[in-house]
C-alpha cells in the first residue's frame, strides 16, 4: 500500500514545531550565528536562553526523538523523524535545541552499543541530555576517505592503551568533554580489522589540538574554526576504553555513519525548501525589465528546476526512512549512499540559483544563503565523499544483474527479433510473412 498523507495528531506536533522552530530557534541563528555556536557549551548567554526552549521541547514529548525509548526518545522511527528533521534542518540551532544535532547523535549510539555502565552514566548521560558535546576522531591529515591509510596507533603497555598520532577534522574538538578514536591496534592483520574504537575523556593528558581549523564560511582570523586538527601524544587510556572488540573499529564506525548520513539528508530537505522560499518570494518582489522576476522564463525555469529536484530529493528521503523502519537492517544501504550523493548535489543546485535569484544581495552576508551556499561543499565530503558513495550505489545495483549470456546484449533486437519469428513461426507462415 502506497500512502502520502500524515496521520493528524502527528500533524500537529509538526505544526507545533514549524512555529517553534521560526519563532525560537531562528533567532538564536541570528543571535548565536557562527557554525560553532551551537556547540560552546561555555557560552553562558546562548545557554541561558537555550535552557528554557529544551524544556519547551520536552514538555511536547519531542526531545531527542532519533532515540528509541529504551534511551530516553519516543521511538518515533525514522518516517516521523524525517519529516520532523526537515522542520529542523531549516534553522542551524534547532537540532541542538531538540536534542539531534549530530556528531553527538551518532557517538550517543555507539555508546549506547558498545559502552560500560561505568561509561554510560559518566557520558552518555549528560551527552543525552545535552549538557555536554562530543567529537568523532576518525579523519587523518594524511588520508580521510579510505580509512586504510590511517596511522594514528594505540599500543598496549600493561594495563592501558597508548595513543599516538594526528587527527583531522575532528569536529567541534574545542567543546567536546570526551571524543570517540579510532587507531590502528594490529598493523598485521586485515585491512578491515587492524583498527579499534576508544573513548577518550577530553581532560586525558597528551591531547593536544594543533588547531581549530576553519572551514570556508568561517573566519579563522577570529578563531571561529571547528575543525579540531589533533595530537595525540602518548594519551593513555584503561583497557575498558576500548569500544567493541579489538580489531572492530570498521564496525564500531559503520554502526553511526548509516543513521547520521540520512539525518543529514533530512535536514538538508528544509535548508533547501527554506532556500525554495526565499526564492519565490523574491522572483515576486523585485522587478525588471518592466515586470516581476518571476514573470521572465529563466526565473521560471530557476523555480521549476528547483521545486523537481526538491521533491525527488525528498521522497528519496522518505523512501529510505521507509525501508530503514520496515525492512531488515542492512536494506537501505544502496538508499543512505544515493542520500548523500543527492543532498550535497540538491542544496548546490537550489542555493546557486537562489543566490543568483538574489542578485548582489544574495551574495552577501545578509541572507541566510550565502553561509548555506559555502556548506554545500563540506556537505559533499562530510561523511564520505561523493565519489565513494556513488561507486558504492554503482555497486549495490550490479549486484541485481548478471553478464549477457552471449555474444551480444539480451536486449538486442535482432536477436529478439529472430526468437520472437521462431516462436510465432507457424502463425507467420499461414499470413505469408
Ligand atoms: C564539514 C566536515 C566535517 C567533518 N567532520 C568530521 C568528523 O567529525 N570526524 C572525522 O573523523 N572526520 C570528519 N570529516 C572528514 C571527512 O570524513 C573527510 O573529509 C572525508 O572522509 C574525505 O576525506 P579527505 O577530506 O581526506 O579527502 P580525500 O580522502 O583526500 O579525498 C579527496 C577526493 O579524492 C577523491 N576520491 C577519494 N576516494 C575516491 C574513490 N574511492 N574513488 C574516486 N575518487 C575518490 C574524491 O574526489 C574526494 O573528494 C569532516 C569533513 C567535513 C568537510
């Protein structure tokens, strides 16, 4: 059964959080506006203000609504939470105000599998309620899409690990109170299995960040930088601190990356409808040539391309939560990977014409786009690269297929042509054909 509607009292907690999120989230974006703010758990007066609205939240029963219940969340599935995630996507700080901004939402799930009790109540607790942030270290200076060039090791001496070497790209570093490493723990063995996953409390001696690495929309001349490059000089570690089983680090990893890519996607739904927007509006409000923007028909071809790619991107979305909720695990693989291609590629697309829409406006600070256009890079390495997630999809189709069985292609038609004469040979005969 094929269906496109939304039950109405769920209706309504969507409705309830589209107003909340323009009318409280989006003036912390203005307020708060740097890509860190959201993280700077420091931050006395964004948290001031913050406090009161994660309650609000709460009180509707929708904070950290990617959990299931056994955590806290309300199990909504991932369906629900697409849509709700695309109400959140449009405001940088509304995941942060609903308890799903990520890096922390997938380390909370790999604590969640892999941590003590000791662990669990020491950090994902308080990283479940959203008092303290966390890091993924993963990325290397040297090597970032093929994990099998990382060198940063951990080796055993006595009773504890020892870590050494440099990460990159360790988001939001500058904040986190613990971060989830992985290194190389048996240089010998497979390449799949020589890495395993550690936590690592942020306050460990030998943590060294190099520095906070500043992304394109943001200014490292005023040390707004989120990208920790790291050092990690002899940190020692007890043997607990191991997340999974040695050698496991590649599954350990695999088991947030799925849920955070398509999260991402969701999110990225409402960026780009919220750059849609924007974009109607204007082709509406400004003139020239003697009529609106939006009577010239490259405007229109502007919004027509975009609405198209909107709509296939988000039903690509919901197809996916679809079989994540419905199938069994490991289904929307093929799916989470054409996810991430398509929203690097669909928030391009949308904000180039939006910010062209905008004519000079658009190309400044003033709008929110600018800052959205600058992402869309980031957005197509974040997580993978587009590349590998393309020969992945690539892959996943070729699986459903078979060589031809002989000389030429089964869809040859002169081939056909003779199998179909032979099989109505005698029907042909009797009309003289
Ligand atoms: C905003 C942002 C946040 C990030 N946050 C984190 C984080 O919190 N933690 C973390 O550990 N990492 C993080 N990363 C790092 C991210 O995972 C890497 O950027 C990504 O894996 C690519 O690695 P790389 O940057 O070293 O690029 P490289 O591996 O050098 O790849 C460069 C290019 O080479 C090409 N390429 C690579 N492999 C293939 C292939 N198989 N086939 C064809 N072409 C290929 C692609 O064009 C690719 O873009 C983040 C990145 C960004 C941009």
């Amino acid at each position: 059964m094929w269906e496109f509607f939304t039950e109405p009292e769920f209706q309504q907690k969507l409705d309830w959080m589209t107003a909340f999120v323009r009318d409280e989230c989006e003036p912390l974006d203005l307020l708060f506006p740097r890509p860190g703010d959201p993280y700077d758990v420091h931050n006395k007066a964004s948290r001031a203000i913050l406090a009161p609205l994660r309650e609000k939240v709460k009180e509707q029963g929708l904070w950290a609504c990617h959990l299931g219940p056994e955590l806290g969340g309300q199990g909504y599935g991932q369906l629900k939470l697409a849509l709700m995630n695309e109400i959140l996507g449009r405001s940088g700080w509304a995941p942060t105000v609903f308890g799903t901004a990520a890096p922390d939402t997938g380390n909370a799930e790999i604590l969640a599998l892999y941590g003590t009790q000791e662990q669990k109540a020491r950090y994902l607790q308080p990283l479940l309620e959203g008092n303290i942030v966390s890091t993924f270290s993963m990325t290397e200076p040297q090597g970032g899409s093929d994990p099998k060039e990382f060198v940063c090791k951990a080796t055993l001496d006595g009773d504890e690990w020892v870590i050494e070497g440099e990460k990159w790209f360790s988001s939001h570093a500058r904040y986190a109170s613990f971060l989830i490493v992985m290194a190389v723990t048996d240089p010998d063995a497979r390449p799949h299995e020589r890495m395993s996953m550690f936590i690592v409390s942020a306050e460990t001696p030998g943590i060294e960040i190099i520095r906070n690495v500043a992304t394109m929309n943001e200014r490292d001349d005023l040390d707004e930088g989120t990208e920790g490059y790291i050092r990690y000089n002899q940190v020692r570690v007890p043997l607990d601190a191991m997340l999974g089983a040695p050698g496991e680090g590649f599954k350990v990893a695999q088991s947030r990356l799925g849920g955070g890519r398509v999260h991402h996607a969701m999110r990225v739904v409402g960026k780009c409808q919220r750059a849609f927007d924007m974009m109607c509006e204007r082709a509406l409000s400004r003139r020239t040539q003697g009529k609106l923007l939006s009577e010239h028909q490259f405007v229109q071809g502007f919004i027509a391309d975009s609405a198209l790619q909107l709509q296939q991107f988000r039903l690509l979305v919901l197809q996916t939560a679809w079989i994540i909720d419905n199938q069994p695990h490991g289904a929307a693989r093929t799916h989470i990977a054409m996810c991430k291609v398509a929203l690097a590629q669909v928030l391009h697309d949308i904000l180039q014409r939006a910010v062209q829409l905008h004519g000079s406006l658009g190309t400044t600070q003033e709008t929110p786009l600018g800052p959205w256009w600058a992402y869309a890079p980031q957005l197509a390495l974040a997580d993978g690269p587009t590349e590998v997630h393309k020969a992945a999809i690539a892959k996943g189709m070729l699986l459903g297929y078979q060589p031809a069985p002989g000389l030429f292609p089964t869809e040859h038609i002169p081939t056909r042509r003779a199998q179909a004469r032979a099989r109505y040979a005698a029907i042909l005969g009797e009309h003289g054909l």
